[in-house]
C-alpha cells in the first residue's frame, strides 16, 4: 500500500481523527492478525465477533491506529465513524484516486473469477497486476482488494459481486473501472433480484461510474447482454462465438486436455490451446483477448498469457485419484454454472457421475429451476445424477429413473463410495453453503476403505 496519512484517512471517510494527523499507515486491515506496525486496523462489529474487542490487542502488535465506531478503551491513536463499513468504502474511493493505472472491472453470474484470472495471466505478461485474490469481490472485499495496490503495480484487475440492487453502484464508485467486463445474465440471486431482467439491471450497474472514455465488453452469446446497446455514447466491445468482433473458430475439446481454438479480432488470428476444459472457457479467454487488445498487447503476448491461465480454488479442479477422476466445482452453484457443467462432464469418456446439491437464492421458481437442471442432465447423457439436499429433491424428480437422493452430506458420504465405479469421472458442485467440500475431500482420499 501506498503511505497515506491519517489526515487523509479521516478525510476520506469523514470521521473524528484522535491522534497525529501527519502519521502515515501502510496498510488496512480488518483481521486482527494482521494489524502489526504501519497498520491501520477497522474494527467491524460481526454477527459473531466485534472488532472492537480486538483493539487492545492491535494496540500490543504495534498497530497505529484504528478506525472504529466508539473510542477505544486503550491509549492508541483511532479516527472515530458511525460505520466502520461505510468508511472503508470511503477510503478506498479515495486510495484508488491516487492511481492512473488502467483498472478493469468484471461481473456476471458465471465464470466472472476464471475470466480474472484469464485476464490478468493475459495482462501480466506486459504489466505488474494486482488483482482480487480469493471471493474478496464484495462490498468489504473490494475496499481490501484496493488497499492491497502499491506503486509497483501497473494495472488492476478487479472482480465485483453482488446480490441486490445499489451495489453494483456502491462498488463501481470505488472501482471507477476503466474497462468493465460483465461475462454473462444467469438465474442468480433471484429471492433479492426478481428475474434476469433484473439481473441484467443489478450487474449494468457497474457502468455508473465507468471512467469517461471508458471500455465496455460484454459476451454477446448471453440474450440479455446482447440487447445492450450503449452507455452514455460508449458502445459496447462484444466477443462471441457468432460474427463478433472479438470471436472464435475451429473450436475442438480435448476433455481433460483443455480446448483448442483459433481467436480473431480483425487481422489477428490466434492459434491457442486453453489449458483447461469446458467450452465457456473459450468465452473467457476471448474476453481476456478484448482487454488485452484494448490495452495493446500483441498477438504473442495474448496466446502466452491465455495458455498460462491456471483454474483458482474449487472451480473446475481436476483430482486424480486411484479409483476416480473427480471434478471439484465446488466453489458455488447456480442453474446457468450447473449446466455448463454438466455439459463438460458429458463430453469426457468413460461413465460420468454427478454429484449436485442445492442451488440458493433462486426465488420463486427455484423448484422448478432444480427440477429443469435435473432433466437436462438426463438429456444430455449423464449416467448418474446423487442429490443432495432438501432442495436437491426436484433435480432428482427431474432426472428420473436412476438418479439417487441424500438429505444431507453426511448421508451422501457414508454411501458414495458404494455408488462408484474405477474409472468414473465426478462432477462435484453446489452453492457453497452445502460444504460440498467434505464430499470432494471423502473422494479424494486415494486409499479405499
């Protein structure tokens, strides 16, 4: 982080500064842990655990200051808010005015973390990007992400989620991207958003504060993006497997192998293999491919950087073990993500099981989005679908004769093994409140009981 004082500081978010307004802080954290010298520490009250109760030990780790929201009980220096939440938005609008670095900001309902990370391998092989690490894409999770830029960095690649309305707004006031990427309109967030109309309203948002000449890139495969048609005089940039301006052909899958294809934009013509499965993912790449022309790279530079894009977290994480091969997507789930899932797991040779759970925050239709997602794994071929969970219920009725039902996850891992064969390959995937994670881990294990 850049130095910046605590004037600064109490500026940016309006609060009551206690202490020396020319001492500098290094950086702003809201753990504790890492509240050590330089460190400015924001003290947010949780639903289980106050910040605030930590203040003395931050005050012991040589912490300068905090920002909290009544005064300490300990003599150390701390600017006084009525949110400690609000004005850590505040802070990081003002920090992020401190740079001129092209800042690219990317939503949508699916594959907007693998598109960062398709970008940012793409941009790091001209610039030092600093990029979101983790899910910190949220309205706590994007101030923290801007703390973490510092001079050496020359460009930002800043992924934006959200669940209502007004934040989209909220975190482009603090983004104010220079080029913003929106990678599709799924069935998410519905109980807050109604339908995907109102999604496409929640995730267009992000264009309020879009820097004057700014950059818009949207997928136009997706129905709803493609009805955009401008914002404020700025038309939008498409990419798609259509006649698009950024598109791609010869596209052949190579399972595990990842996918070769050729990417076109005007005369340049990119002979490229994604190293990773799935066809979404050669939106993805072709979305990098958009950012990376826009910002200058060449041809070279864009195919390196396409072909060193290696998956995060439990998002399409291939493990191998004696007996299966397993398909952690654990991370989270919706019907547009599921889908595409299972569309891959189709494709892959040798039987393919599926092992799906609850889908949240579906709304009204949520019954019959499950039910939709059961069927069309039966569709397309899937040889057996194991649900788990209470709403999990109707994917199995959509699935019909074969498909094999748990109410919880401690009833699916008590008999998973016993459903298996050597050799299947394991889609594992569901909204991230299931702990599909525990599932994953009972499948990894190379040793049978």
């Amino acid at each position: 982080m850049k130095p910046i004082t605590l004037k600064e500081v109490a500026a940016a978010c309006g609060g009551v500064l206690h202490g020396d307004p020319e001492l500098q802080i290094t950086s702003i954290v809201t753990d504790s842990r890492k509240a050590g010298a330089g460190a400015l520490f924001a003290a947010i009250k949780g639903a289980r655990v106050d910040g605030h109760s930590f203040i003395p030990t931050v005050k012991d780790q040589g912490a300068e200051c905090v920002l909290c929201e009544k005064a300490p009980s300990v003599d150390i220096p701390y600017i006084l808010v009525d949110s400690t939440l609000i004005a850590l938005k505040g802070i990081a609008e003002y920090y992020r005015s401190l740079f001129t670095i092209p800042f690219i900001g990317i939503t949508g309902s699916v594959g907007k973390t693998s598109t960062k990370e398709f970008i940012s391998a793409v941009l790091a092989q001209k610039f030092k990007v600093h990029k979101t690490a983790g899910n910190f894409n949220n309205e706590l999770g994007v101030p923290l992400t801007l703390f973490g830029l510092d001079e050496t960095h020359e460009a930002a690649v800043i992924e934006m989620g959200i669940s209502g309305f007004g934040e989209m707004t909220r975190l482009s006031k603090m983004v104010r991207p220079d080029i913003s990427v929106i990678t599709n309109i799924g069935y998410c967030h519905l109980e807050n958003l109604g339908d995907r109309d109102g999604v496409l309203k929640a995730k267009t948002e992000m264009f309020t504060y879009l820097r004057e000449n700014g950059t818009i890139i949207l997928c136009h495969d997706d129905d709803k993006l493609s009805t955009v048609t401008d914002y404020k005089g700025i038309t939008p940039i498409f990419y798609g497997t259509g006649d698009d301006e950024f598109r791609a052909e010869n596209i052949v899958e190579r399972g595990l192998l990842g996918i070769d294809c050729t990417l076109i934009h005007k005369d340049m013509r990119i002979d490229v293999t994604i190293p990773t499965m799935g066809r979404h993912n050669v939106l993805n790449a072709l979305a990098a491919m958009a950012v990376g022309v826009t910002l200058g790279l060449t041809a070279d530079e864009i195919k390196h950087g396409i072909e060193s894009f290696q998956n995060v977290g439990s998002r399409n994480h291939i493990i191998k073990t004696d007996a299966y091969t397993v398909i952690d997507d654990c991370y989270n789930a919706n019907p547009t993500s599921t889908k595409a899932g299972l569309n891959t797991l189709s494709k892959l040779p040798g039987r393919t099981v599926a092992v799906l759970g609850d889908m949240k925050e579906l709304g009204a239709n949520e019954l019959s989005l499950h039910r939709e997602v059961g069927a069309y794994a039966k569709e397309i071929g899937i040889d057996l679908l194991i649900e788990v969970g209470e709403l999990s219920k109707a994917t199995a009725e959509g699935y019909g004769d074969g498909a094999v039902y748990f109410e919880d996850v401690d009833g699916c891992i008590a008999s998973i093994k016993g459903l298996l064969k050597n050799g299947d390959t394991v889609l594992v995937k569901a909204s991230h409140s299931m702990h599909f994670e525990r599932i994953v881990e009972k499948l990894g294990m190379r040793n049978e009981e």
